[in-house]
C-alpha cells in the first residue's frame, strides 16, 4: 500500500513525539513533525504531504492563522486541526475556513485513525482526480468515474440531466462505489459550479454540534458561544451542500433538514429570526433507506424530499465488463508511484478480476491493484501475484476465524485480523438481530452510531441480514 505523508503541527514535544509514535504504524505513513506555526510553512515548501494535523491554540502564529495561509498556498491540502475540549468553536470556524475536520484532546486512539484515515481518503481522490485530468484531458468532466458499460453511460447521462436542475439530489450506492465523486461532479456542471460546494460527512460530526455547525448559532445560545457564528448552509450558499451518509443523522436533525428543503431558510441556534439560503442540496447514503422507514429511524417525509432526483450507482458486480477498463486506469495511475513503470497485466490476470465478486467496489479493486504491483516479482502481473484470503476450512484448522498473518507487515496483519474479528463478531450480532442495527448495539454495549462507523470502515452491510 502506498506509505501516506503527514505533517503533526503542536507546540507541545511530547504531543508531537506521542503522534508521530502512534500513527506511523497505524495509518501506513510517515510523519513529520514541527513545533509552530512558522516551521511547518517551511517544511511544506521542501516537500509535498497528504494531510496535515494542526494544533489550534499555538503560541505566536495559532493553527487558525496558519490554516489560513495553507488554504492560500496549498489549497487542495487536506487539513485536521486538533482542539482541547470546551474551544469546539474554535473548530467549527476552522472548518468553515477549509478544515476537513477536526479531533478533540484528549484523543480516543482508535477515533483518531478512524478520522484520519477518511481525510486521508479525501486526499486520495482529489490525487486522483488530477491524475485523471492530467491522462486524459478530454474525458468526460466526472471526476474519476469510469465506465463504459450501459449501466454507467447510464448514470452519466442522469448526472447530466440532474445538473441542470435546481432539484434535490439523493445518491445511492453501496461503499467504494463513487458517490462522493458523484456529487462532486454534479455540482462542477451545474450552473452552480463557480459557487462553493460544501461537504458533510455527516456521521464524523458529532450529533451534539451538528446542528451548530450546519445552521450556526447566536451569541449566547449554549455555554462558550461567545459570539455570532455562519451555519455551512450559510457558507454553501449560491452553491451546493453535500450531505455524505445521509441515513446516519438523528430524527432530530431530519426534522430540521426537512424544514430547510421545504422553506429554503434555516434558524440559527439562539435566534428567533429565520434566514433564507439559496443552496442545493445533494445527499448520499449506502443505506437503506426504506428499510430504516420501516424500523422508524428515517422520517418518510423527509426520504420523499431528498429523493426528487435520484441517482443509483451499480456495485461493480454488476458492471463487470467495465472491469478491464478501471483496472488499466489505477494500473496507469499506481505503478509510476510506485516505481514500477512497465508492469501489465496478463490477460489471465484480467480474466481472474472479472469473476471475483468486489464486496468493496472500486476501492477494493484499488487495494488488489496496489498489491499486484507491488507482489509481482516479474514485469507482467499474473494471478498467482495476488493474494487470496485463506478458505474457510484452513481458517478453522488453525483455531481462529482468519488465517496466520505472521509473514505480512504488522499494519497489514493488523487489518487482516481486525477485518475478520469485526466481519465475524457483528456478522453474529446482525444475524441474531435480523440485521437491526439498533439491537445490535445495544447486544454489544455500543452506541448505534459507533457500531455503524465501525461497520462502513470494515464494509458490513445490515442489509445482508435481513429476511
């Protein structure tokens, strides 16, 4: 796998010495380290990185300031600041100023790279997007889908027709499918594109400052609301708001989303006063959200909204003739970065990607690419130079649900086991349950939204349980 570059921003030693300890081995990366404001501009003007993880409180030039003239300088670099608990607006405003996200102190080691790994995702696609760009300038402007079977020639003509409307969006699709990619490409075609667009991920903000930070909030409106605050809905405005993982929000929070999509206004928190937003609003979700109806975690009402136009992603399953096409395309893109320029794929190799069933869509697809380049010791890659998980029988004589990971690097062998831990342990859950998500937390002593984010990490869909 490719080893990520990551700049740690803190002016405190032991922060920088801890974080450069703990995510090396975790994230797949390299970290670099400064101790302000000033040094980490100097290290980003030697060498190029995939993310950077910026303290907020810094003596001399703070993490705001410096976020700042990142976004002017370098502004596709994805950034994480870090706040203490109780200064959450602090993050907000940085977020508002460009931030991916942020994370609160003291860390939850686990929440850490769980976060880290979706920014470094987002920084994945905007390199991909320009490699695209780069290889084939004339190609169709949607940002890294590929695709020339019916089903895609498909959803790119619903993603030409959709973008010329002021309608909402709902993108389904299960995960590694494109949909963040989607939205994006709507927005850059529509008529809205010289304005923002404004991404949520929904399930990585915390439900207690969702509402804050998507509709703002008055001075004085809860404790450390010192002054007046911009809602994103605000910051999208003339533009389009993505809401990622849309099936992931409360009830309470639908109900004030409906109230947006129906008045075209929002209320800040603490005001009594009603604003007006011209916003467009795409959602996505690899949920079901019918099913979710049904159990009564999903308003129907606020479904019927969202869903005015919307467009379906096919797994890669079902496209396999598109297959050889995206498997040439991350082919080209991987093997100059990774040093090996004239590696192909033989034709038993493509026969063999064909017939495997992609639980993980294009991103899986994307991993087996890497790994071949990687694994192959000749120039053509064969299918002997993958690397197939162990069957079921061999896994049961060794005395556990996966096979033995000594002979892989610890980062791989760690999420090897993890993946199979987690795919049997809630696997169990969700088939005593029937697929409920809810009972299923409850059965395991988990919140339901941590027991969902683990679920999208490792790829487990509830829907495989249902009757």
């Amino acid at each position: 796998m490719d080893e990520h570059h990551i700049l740690v921003v803190d002016d405190e030693p032991d922060m920088l010495e801890l974080l450069a300890r703990s995510l090396e081995p975790d994230l797949n990366c390299r970290v670099r380290t400064a101790d302000s404001g000033k040094s980490a501009l100097q290290t980003l003007e030697k060498s190029p990185f995939d993310l950077a993880l910026i303290d907020i409180r810094m003596p001399g030039m703070d993490g705001l300031e410096l976020l700042e003239l990142i976004k002017r300088k370098w502004p596709e670099l994805t950034v994480v600041m870090m706040t203490a608990y109780g200064s959450i607006e602090y993050a907000v405003q940085a977020m508002k100023q460009g931030a991916y996200d942020f994370v609160t102190k003291p860390f939850d080691h686990e929440t850490l790279v769980f976060r880290l790994e979706k920014a470094l995702e987002r920084s994945r696609l905007i390199s991909e997007n320009r490699l695209l760009k780069q290889s084939d300038p004339h190609g169709p402007a949607f940002y890294g889908l590929v695709g020339q079977s019916d089903a895609m020639q498909s959803v790119f003509e619903t993603i030409r027709m959709v973008a010329q409307t002021e309608m909402t969006v709902l993108i389904t699709g299960e995960s590694g499918t494109g949909k963040d990619l989607t939205a994006r490409a709507i927005h850059s075609i529509s008529s809205r594109s010289k304005g923002p667009f404004v991404a949520v991920n929904c399930p990585t903000v915390p439900e207690q400052i969702l509402e804050s930070e998507l509709f703002g909030y008055k001075k004085g409106a809860f404790t450390h609301a010192t002054q007046n605050k911009t809602g994103l809905f605000q910051e999208a405005d003339g533009g389009t708001i993505f809401l990622d993982e849309i099936g992931d929000v409360s009830p309470a929070i639908q109900t004030k989303l409906l109230r947006v999509l129906q008045e075209r206004e929002i209320k800040p928190l603490g005001d009594t006063r009603s604003v007006h937003v011209d916003v467009r609003i795409i959602a996505s979700t690899n949920q079901d959200l019918k099913a979710k109806i049904r159990d009564g975690t999903f308003r129907e009402d606020f479904f019927y909204r969202l869903a005015v136009l919307p467009v379906h992603l096919p797994p890669l399953r079902d496209r396999r003739n598109d297959i050889p096409l995206i498997a040439e395309h991350l082919l080209r893109k991987h093997r100059s970065r990774l040093n090996e320029p004239h590696k192909t794929f033989s034709s038993e190799l493509m026969a063999h990607l064909k017939s495997r069933h992609w639980e993980g869509n294009v991103r899986e697809l994307e991993n087996i690419v890497i790994q071949a380049i990687l694994f192959s010791s000749g120039r053509t890659i064969n299918p002997q130079d993958l690397k197939h998980p162990v069957d079921d029988a061999t896994a049961e004589n060794q005395g556990c649900g996966y096979a033995d990971v000594s002979h892989l690097p610890y980062r791989e062998a760690k999420e090897t086991v993890l993946h199979a831990f987690n795919a049997e342990y809630i696997g169990t859950l969700l088939q005593q349950t029937g697929g409920n998500v809810t009972r299923a937390a409850k059965k395991c002593g988990l919140e339901r939204q941590s027991l969902q984010q683990i679920m999208r990490r490792y790829e487990i869909s509830a829907e495989d349980y249902r009757s």
